[in-house]
C-alpha cells in the first residue's frame, strides 16, 4: 500500500459512464462538491483524444490540485492527487487499469457498461493498492451506526477499534504492523463502515458551512444532538462559533478557551466538523485569506501615510473599477471606516478554477489600489508595507499558499524602485 497523495479516483468508459468514484482522502477540504463535475469535465473534454492506452496521460491544473487521466483499451482513470508523485502513481495505477478491464470489462461495449454494482468489489483492489492519504497515526477510527455487521465482525482489527484508541494505540495493541492496519482501515473506510475522528490540525483554518445554523438554535435537532454529546460547554458554542470566521487557526481557537479544556473544546470541533458543520479552509480560500490579509494590512497602513478620506475614496474608486461581486460584497466602506469580510460562505460551492481566478481578482485590486496611491509618499508606504508584510506576518501560511503571490511581489519591488 503506498501513499502518494491521491484524493479520489474516477473510473469511467471512454463514452463518458462514469463506473466507480473512489476518495482515498478522509479529510474534507471543500473539495466534495465540485469534484465529480471537475471529473467529468475534464474527462468529456478530451474524450475525443483518448483512444488508446499508448498515448501519453494528461496532466490538468484543477485549482490547487492536478487531475491525471490515464487511459486503457476501453476505459480511463481520472485521478485527483496533489501533482508531487506523478511517477509513481502511474506505476502504480496502470496495472490496475488492465486487472479492471480484464476481470471486469473484458466482455463490455462503450456506452453498454451494465449495472455499475458489478464494479463494486473493485473499490477493494484500490485500497489494496493505494490506501487512505495525508493519514495521521493520531487519527481515531469509530465504526458507523449503519455499518455492515458482516464487514465489521470479519475484520481482523475488530477488538481494537473501541471509538477511542488512535491509529497509533490500535497498532500497539494489535501487534500488528503499520503497513497492516492501516490497509485494514483504509477498507473498512472506503465501504462506508468507518469515520475518522481527531481530523483537524493546529493549523488548519475552519470555516463554517451553511449547516451551522442549526447548531445555533436549540429547537433543532442538531442542537439537541449536540447538546447530549457536550452537556458541560453547550453554552460556549455562540461563542466558539463565533471564531469560524475565515481567518483564526484550530490552535489559536483553542487558546482562547483553555479554561473549558482544550481536548473538550478540541473534540467539540471535530465533532461540528464530522457533522459538515464547519470545514477546513481549502488550499485555494488560503490564498484568498492572505490576500484579503494584506489588503487589511495595506488599508492600515494607508491611513496612517495617507488622509482618511483620501484612502476612502481611491478604495471606492478601485471596486467600482472591478464590479464583481464576490469582492465588492466583502469589503465594508463608510465615511468613517473600512473593514474587509474574512468570512467564505459567499465561496461555497465554487470550483477551484473559480476560487483562484478570485485570487488573482484580489490581488488586482491591491495592485490597483496601491498604484492609485499619491506617488509623493507612495515610496515611504511601500517601506512601511514592506516591513510589516515580515516573517511572522506570513507565518500560519504554508509554502504551497505563495503560489502566484511572487508576480505581486516582484511588481511591488519594481512600484518601489
């Protein structure tokens, strides 16, 4: 079994019937809407190319993601992974391609697959083969209230899951190996009959999602689910969700309420994020969030080189210039104040292709804005910007979120001199 960071796999006839869809990524990052569709599109789009298993896979871009589509005799894989083990995927999957054509559609024709339930024993070799992606030894499994009593009671890790132990603790207490349990899981998951919890790290950014509303009203069964779950800190919840606001880290969260116990506060998170309560901030919203961050910033150094109203209006100006909505609508602009939106529920559902085009509108206004600048102290601005936009500025951001800002950078660099 090995990991080379797939998130779902995407098993299709070359007329275009989707046969099996297979994550291998149990924690969500807002990919589960649009990733069917980004499948199908991208598959359809080069339907006509496709034609035999000689011809040299595809690479797409798929926002911050790539999508690898190999082709057999009769049908493709479409593979969504993070684009750092492109060789080894292949290796590893087009074998695979030729077990499925040859046991499981060897005597099919394009656009006559039969009933897709044929194709189910398949998800099996897939596990085999791969396993669960981005895991964590610290990760608790806890089998579902609707699982299969079969699939359960004949897997060899039924006395060591007990809903509390970690990955780590179940493959001390088994004496089995790593390697072992792990394929053992990755199983159990990818039939239905499992759900990791503890999913959520220190540095992820969690955002609500639109099923919040009804942990916030207690005549909802949600609420009253809830409730029974975390009886002592219910009433922190108004306030604990208050911190879903784009922009603040699982840790930093936890720090504002050690005096509820961090594993209570920890737990109750990952409990509203398993529920689809809240999510974790994609990799595509994180570059909207450090743009949006130093726009904050720019904003707040303006007024301090700049007059008030001066600032107000050349930001008025520059939104005026974009007309689209899902800027416009984030940022607050009165005589008096400005203040920008952190929160990401105006981006739900969007595909990556979108959210990064969004980035790139983003920086667009900061670049305008700041071209638009009064060149007179526009030198000394860009000094001070350029000293507060330091290491610790950037710090809860990882390497792969600067994609695409070296271009801001480097303009910024040739504005200042």
């Amino acid at each position: 079994m090995i990991d080379v960071g797939i998130e779902a796999l995407l098993i299709m006839d070359k007329a275009g019937i989707p046969l099996l869809f297979q994550k291998l990524k149990p924690r969500k990052a807002e990919l589960e809407p649009v990733l069917l569709s980004g499948f199908l599109t991208a598959v359809r789009a080069f339907s006509e190319d496709i034609v035999d298993e000689t011809l040299e896979n595809f690479n797409l871009d798929y926002g911050k993601r790539v999508i690898t589509i190999l082709p057999g005799q009769k049908i493709i894989f479409a593979i969504i992974h993070n684009g750092k083990n492109i060789e080894r995927i292949n290796q590893a999957l087009i074998p695979l391609i030729k077990e499925f054509e040859n046991k499981y559609y060897i005597n099919k024709e394009l656009g006559n697959s039969g009933p897709i339930e044929e194709y189910e024993p398949f998800r099996k070799r897939i596990v085999d083969v791969m396993g669960i992606s981005d895991y964590s030894l610290s990760w608790i499994p806890i089998v579902l209230h609707d699982h299969d009593h079969d699939i359960i009671m004949s897997n060899p890790l039924l006395h060591f899951i007990n809903n509390h132990d970690s990955i780590q603790e179940i493959i001390a207490n088994s004496k089995m190996s790593q390697e072992i349990v792990l394929q053992e899981l990755s199983k159990l998951w990818a039939f239905g009959q499992i759900q990791f919890r503890n999913l959520l790290s220190k540095d992820d950014i969690v955002i609500s999602t639109r099923k919040i509303s009804s942990y916030l009203q207690p005549s909802c069964v949600e609420w009253q689910e809830m409730n029974h779950a975390f009886p002592n800190i219910i009433n922190k919840v108004p306030f604990l969700i208050s911190y879903f606001d784009g922009k603040t880290t699982v840790e930093t969260i936890m720090e504002e309420f050690t005096d509820e116990g961090l594993e209570n506060v920890y737990w109750l998170m990952d409990y509203l994020y398993t529920q689809e309560a809240i999510t974790i901030l994609s990799p595509e919203k994180r570059r909207i969030l450090m743009a949006k961050e130093i726009l904050g910033k720019s904003l707040e150094i303006a007024v301090n080189v700049y007059s008030h109203n001066e600032i107000i209006e050349i930001l008025r100006t520059v939104l005026h210039e974009f007309k689209i909505p899902e800027i416009i609508s984030q940022v607050k602009i009165s005589d008096k104040h400005m203040s920008i939106d952190y929160n990401f529920l105006l981006y739900e559902g969007l595909s990556p292709e979108k959210v990064l085009q969004l980035y790139d509108q983003w920086l667009e206004v900061l670049r305008l804005f700041i071209f638009s600048l009064n060149e007179k102290k526009r030198k000394k601005y860009i000094e001070i910007l350029t000293e507060e936009l330091n290491y610790e500025f950037f710090e809860k951001y990882h390497g792969e979120d600067f994609n695409g800002f070296e271009e801001f950078a480097f303009w910024l660099e040739v504005i200042f001199n």
